[in-house]
C-alpha cells in the first residue's frame, strides 16, 4: 500500500495555525503531511499548536518555512523556494490552504 503525501502551503497568517492542525488530521489518518509557511511572517505560536507541530513531527511530518523569521520564532524546518520544488515533486497531493 502507497501511503499518500500531502503538502499543504500557507501564504496568508490567518490561515497558518488552521492548516497546521489540518496538517495533523491528515497525519492521524496515516498520511505523511507537511505544511508549509510562505512569504509571510506569523507571530509566535501559542503552546497548543507547538504541542500539535511536535505531534506531527512525531507521525514523520514537518512543518517548514521560507521566511527565516519563522525559523527562528517558532522553530519551524527552513526551506528555500528551490527545495520547495523539490518536495514537491515527491508529493501525490498539493494543498494551497487558505489563499486570498
């Protein structure tokens, strides 16, 4: 049996903390998820959803960034746009979560 990949990509705040749960439901249902924060900085995450990025770290999931602010702040994977690409091509779904 497959398992499915899935990436999902935030590029609005509003939507990031959403999607990182979501990330989490997928993994539950034995999925490997990531999600992945784009073009914007988001303020520090509050200690529920740092609890639910290590519970999807734990399933073999991740949650990256392309800012470097948000690698720092809230401790999430780096990623350039060009490895994004390449993560990508490894995915069987591409979810753009919450654009405007």
């Amino acid at each position: 049996m497959e398992y499915k990949k899935v990436c999902l990509m935030y590029r609005h705040k509003d939507y990031a903390i959403d999607g990182i749960r979501s990330a989490l439901g997928l993994a539950v249902e034995n999925m490997y998820a990531y999600g992945v924060v784009m073009d914007t900085e988001i303020p520090k995450l509050d200690e529920l959803t740092q609890e639910s990025i290590e519970m999807l770290r734990d399933m073999e999931g991740e949650v990256y960034s392309t800012v470097p602010a948000n690698v720092e702040t809230n401790g999430f994977e780096p990623l350039t746009i060009e490895e994004l690409g390449e993560k990508l091509r490894e995915m069987t779904h591409i979810i753009p979560y919450g654009i405007k």
